[in-house]
C-alpha cells in the first residue's frame, strides 16, 4: 500500500451563522481525501468554496472540524498545539496567495524564519542562500519585501517553504497574484520539486496550475470530485 | 541559540516599529529618570547629613543623667573604677574617657592672621581626649608636652567648615585649609574669665597649637590631650579625677543596644542628642525620597499602561504575520517570545534613557546650585549620589515595566487562531 502523505476522513466543517437563529453555514460534508507520497495533486474550486480552510485543516492551523486529518500517518486531533507547530516546522511548507512575507526583515532573513523556531533548520544560513539561488533570487537577498516584484516576493515565499526540506508542501493559489510569465516560472518550480519527490498539493483556480498536477480534484458542495487530469 | 534566533526576529519588528515603540521607551524612560533622579537626590542628602552629624553606628557617647538618683546624693561620677567597668561591658572593644577643662580659660588675639590685621577675644572651652582616639588625624604630636611648652589641640572640621562660609565671609578674613593652620599658636590665658569677669589666683599664660582637624574632637570649643586638661584642672584645684563622658567603641553595630542597656542598669545614659538630631534629618530625608519616588513609580506604571496599549494595537496590526509565524512552525510560546522580547528591548531602552535623563537632570541641578546658590555651610560639590545599584534598579524596572506592559498583549498574540490571522 502506498504511503499517505495526507488523508482526510469524513471531514465536517461548520461555520457560526451569519444572523441569529440562521442555521450554521455548512462548508464541508464528509470530504475524503487521500494524497500519496510523492504526488502532486490540484484542488480546483470556486472562491469560498473552501480551499484555504482545507490546507488549514492539513496543516493543523484550523482543529475547529469533524472528522479525522492524517498527515504522513499522524492524526493531527491527537497532536497538543507545540507538536502540531513541530509537525508544521519540519514537515510541512506553506506557500501562501499573498506571499505572507514579513516586511521588517530582508528576502534571506524572511527565508530563515522556520529557523527561529522549533530545533532551529541545520545549516540555516548555507540553505537559505542555496533556496534562495534556486528560485533566482541569490542577488536580491538583502532586500526588503517592499523592494521586490510580486514574482520574486512570491519565489522568496517559495525559498522560505523549502528551508528546512519539507515532505509536504501547501500551496494556496501560488500564482493568483502572479502575471502570466512570472506565474510559468512558479509552476516550473513546482514542477522540479516534484520531480524530486516532495509531495505538493495546491488548491487553485488557475487552469494552468491543474495542468502541472499529475491529479486534480474538484471541492463542489463540500466534497471533493475527480477533475480534468494534469500532465 | 533559540534565544538569539527569536532576537534576531523580534530587532526586525522593532526597526520597523522605531517611531511607536520609541514613545513607549519615552514615557518608560520619563519614570525611570524620576525614579533614579529622587533616589540619587536622596541619597546624596543622605551623604550631606552625614557630612554634618558623622555618626558612627559602633560608638556611643556615655555621660551621667543630668538628674540622676545618684547625682543628688552627691557620689554619681566616672571614676576610673567606673571607667573600667564600663570597659568591661560584653562586647566593648576599648572605652575613650574625656574629660572636660573646669577652669576658665580665655584667648586675647592681636596681630596678624594670614596676611590680615585681627583683634579678637574668645572665651575657650575645651575637652581632654586620649591622644589615641584623635591619632588617624592629627598631624602634630598630641601629647603633654610639659607646662612650658604651648598645648597641642584639635578643632572640629566643622568648626573649620563655619569659619571658611561664614565667619570669615563676614569678617573679610581668608579662608583657611587644615595644612594651612596646623602648627598655628593662639595665646591662652587660664584660670580668667571673660564671661564673669573673674581671674583667679595665680592665672597661667600659655598657648594654644593647632595639632589637626578631627570629626571625632569636641564640637563646642577645642580638644586637648587628656593629661593636659587633667594638669591644669588640678593645678587650679578643679576635679581632676573623674569623666565628664566616656566614649565607648562596640565590636560590632550589632552589641550596641546591649551595650545601652547595660550603660543604663549603671545608672549611667547614652548622649545621643548629635544622633538624634541625624536620624530627624535622615527620616526626613527618606520620607520625601519615598513620597517622589512613588510619584516616579506612578509615572513608571502609567508608562507601563502605554506599553500595553502600543503593544496591544502591534499585535492587532500585525495578526496575519503572526498566523505566518504559526504557520512555519512557531509554537504559542514562540510567539509570545518574540513580543516579550520587544518590549524587554523597549524597556531595556526606556531604562538606560531615563538614567541618562536623570544624571542630565543632576548635572544641571548642581551646575545651578554652584553657579546661583550662595556658598554655605556643609553645601555639598553635589546634592546627587548615583551609583551602580541606581542603574541596576532604574535598568530592571524599566525592563519588568515593559514585560508587565506587554504581557496581556503577548498573551493575546499567542492565542491568536491562526487559521482566522491567515485568512484576514
């Protein structure tokens, strides 16, 4: 049997009503959803169809759901909030719509931050600037985010997923804030790293993204469903 | 190692927060230097007050009740026998009897002194001291030097003090340092009276030589070696036998109230008028310093309440990069870290400013006392005693200020849901 890198089973999300005495707004009913080692799978679906709260559940960040959420074989409802934040810093990479850089800090220190926490990354610094080399940004490591096009905001974002060498990757539609070319170059990352072997699982609405996966689903009324297969 | 990586996190958050954070260090600092300003100013006036009333916690003066059982029978004195059973109280070291002069004795001045024409009159009071009590400062022999030769005496630094800021002032005489006037003779007459208009038989001319300037001679008159007075008193047939006091040198500051109680079961009692009149002025002292410094730990606690409020409105704002933070792994705690930090940061800073705004603060008080205030008596150099034990307390509580300022926004930020920071 294939090692799971991820697994939902019958996930229930509610969400409080909007006005009193509404009924509470249902987001997921029973969502399944298997993600092999090594795979590279699409999410498709509309705004607010649920995407976000999906990685979020995966990577431990929302624990307000029914239903069990695996991750590599762990159940993430038995883990306490410090191995859930572990669990995060040494398997887990998030890749985020608006890049979610911290704008004090220059690209190499945004790419080190995993390294602040938890164990520390070994060889923070050597990996850092290597990470950064390969997303094309070795001479932009002293600047600030403020100074970088939404490309390289987004590829230093990339960088700072990849520092301590995650299993997992989430990506939250990684390109939509991207241009068309500049977008290409993202999706060709992602595209190496599978070849390498980390499991990538990116929820998307962009077509081009879906076209990169090996597999896609689609979230429709709460559940996923088989889409258009990938490459 | 974490310690250093959170740091290296929380000094980007503080450079990008410089002008908000800065008026929190402000108002941190603005308590701390009036902290550190009460306490430095309480402190020195605590020095000046010892300056004038020198009291040494392991010496008591011992002298007979001015109405005492004994005295009115006649037959209460400090004898030598006394003398030794004073000295051999539990846990006196050694027992300094002192002896006053009980003959009248005058000094007639005409001539110069220093340089300027003086005329002047005074009735003299003295003390006889062991010579060992006053030998760290003397700097001529203080012993009997036979009838012919002048007597050695040793005034009080303060009478010195009195005579620089005001008698001389006055006078338009120089002022004088103690070098310049030991080996100076002053000629004394004894057994004459200017008070009573009295001379008694067979008066003595003889004079006086500066020997020093103790703290520890008489303040009322002059200090002479005990043998000295005990001759003159006896060649004019005064009592030349027993003590007008005794001062008694303690082991230890903790065998002095043994030391009183076995002083009062003699019938004797402790002179402590100088001491009392120190500690009125010590308690004073402290008073107003604790009444200014709870002003300053007022102002310090607003500061702290600022702290919390700025902390509270960096945490609000910066909830996505916080959700961010969880998201790569920081534990709650990590979060709340990386907060603590900055506002030890913040505090650290606010300490060091309101130090430097306090020794500022000093520095111009006592420029403007020295410049502006008329030079009197016992004016200290400077009315401000700063030291170590000010930076660390003016250091740590501006640092626990800031933590405590910041603690309930740390709080907060650390049980921020990430998922709902992340989606904001």
């Amino acid at each position: 049997m294939t090692e799971l890198a991820a697994k939902l089973v019958a996930v229930e999300k509610r969400y409080p009503p909007r006005e009193p005495g509404a009924a509470p707004q249902r987001l997921f009913a029973g969502l399944d959803l298997d993600v092999a080692r090594g795979e590279f799978v699409a999410i498709e679906g509309k705004s607010g169809s649920g995407k976000s709260t999906l990685l979020h559940i995966l990577g431990g960040l929302d624990r307000q759901f029914a239903g069990e959420a695996y991750v590599f074989g762990q159940a993430l409802r038995g883990l306490t909030d410090n191995q859930l934040a572990t669990l995060r810093h040494q398997k887990l990479g998030f890749v985020f719509q608006s890049f979610n850089l911290l704008p004090g800090l220059s690209a190499l220190d945004n790419v080190l931050l995993p390294d602040a926490f938890g164990s520390g990354v070994p060889d923070a610094a050597r990996r850092a600037r290597e990470a950064l080399e390969r997303v094309g940004l070795a001479d932009k490591a002293k600047a600030r985010p403020a100074a970088l096009s939404g490309g390289e905001r987004q590829r230093v974002a990339i960088a700072r997923a990849l520092l301590s060498r995650p299993p997992l990757l989430l990506a939250d539609e990684p390109t939509g804030n991207l241009d068309a070319t500049t977008g290409e170059g993202v999706i060709a990352l992602f595209r190496e790293l599978h070849k390498e072997g980390m499991t990538l699982l990116i929820v998307t609405h962009e077509v081009r993204v879906s076209h990169a996966a090996e597999r896609v689903l689609v979230l429709r009324e709460g559940k996923l469903v088989p889409g258009e297969e990938g490459t | 190692m974490k310690g250093a990586r959170l740091l290296r996190l929380a000094r980007g958050n503080l450079l990008r927060e410089l002008g908000v954070l800065s008026v929190s260090a402000g108002g941190v600092g603005l308590g701390i230097g009036c902290l550190v300003f009460f306490l430095a100013l309480g402190a020195g006036l605590r020095l000046a007050v010892n300056d004038v009333f020198p009291a040494s916690t392991r010496e008591v003066e011992v002298v007979v009740p001015q109405v005492a059982f004994g005295s009115l029978l006649g037959d209460l004195k400090i004898d030598d026998a006394l003398l030794k059973r004073l000295a051999a109280i539990h846990g006196v070291e050694r027992a300094f009897p002192k002896m006053a002069l009980r003959v009248p004795a005058v000094t007639r001045y005409n001539g110069m002194f220093f340089g300027h024409e003086l005329h002047m009159g005074l009735e003299i009071i003295a003390t006889g001291l062991p010579p060992e009590l006053l030998a760290q400062d003397v700097r001529a022999p203080f012993e009997d030097q036979g009838e012919s030769k002048p007597i050695p005496a040793v005034a009080n630094r303060r009478l010195l003090e009195l005579y620089n800021k005001v008698f001389a002032p006055q006078r338009g005489l120089p002022r004088l340092t103690d070098s310049m006037l030991i080996g100076f003779q002053i000629p004394v007459e004894l057994g004459r009276s200017y008070i009573v208009g009295k001379t008694m038989d067979n008066p003595q001319q003889t004079a006086l030589q500066i020997a020093g300037f103790s703290d520890r001679a008489a303040l009322a008159g002059i200090s002479m070696p005990l043998a000295v007075v005990r001759r003159i008193n006896a060649r004019f047939g005064a009592d030349a036998e027993s003590y007008s006091s005794v001062l008694l040198r303690a082991r230890s500051s903790q065998a002095v109230p043994g030391i009183a109680e076995a002083v009062k079961r003699m019938g004797l009692e402790i002179d402590e008028s100088e001491r009392r009149s120190a500690l009125q002025i010590g308690q004073a002292v402290e008073l107003v310093t604790l009444a200014l410094s709870l002003l300053a730990a007022l102002i310090t606690a607003l500061a702290a309440i600022n702290t919390t409020q700025t902390f509270y409105a960096s945490v609000r704002e910066r909830r996505r990069e916080i959700g961010i933070l969880r998201a790569v792994g920081a534990t709650r705690g990590d979060v709340a870290a990386v907060i603590l930090l900055e506002a030890a940061a913040t505090g650290i800073a606010g300490g060091i400013f309101g130090i430097v705004l306090a020794r500022t603060a000093a520095a111009l008080l006592d420029w403007f006392a020295k410049t502006h205030l008329p030079d009197f008596p016992f004016k200290p150099q400077s009315f401000f005693h700063f030291g170590w034990g000010h930076v660390g307390l003016g250091v740590g509580v501006a640092l626990l200020a800031a933590l405590f300022g910041a603690f309930f926004p740390a709080r907060a930020a650390a049980r921020l849901d990430p998922a709902k920071a992340l989606s904001e």
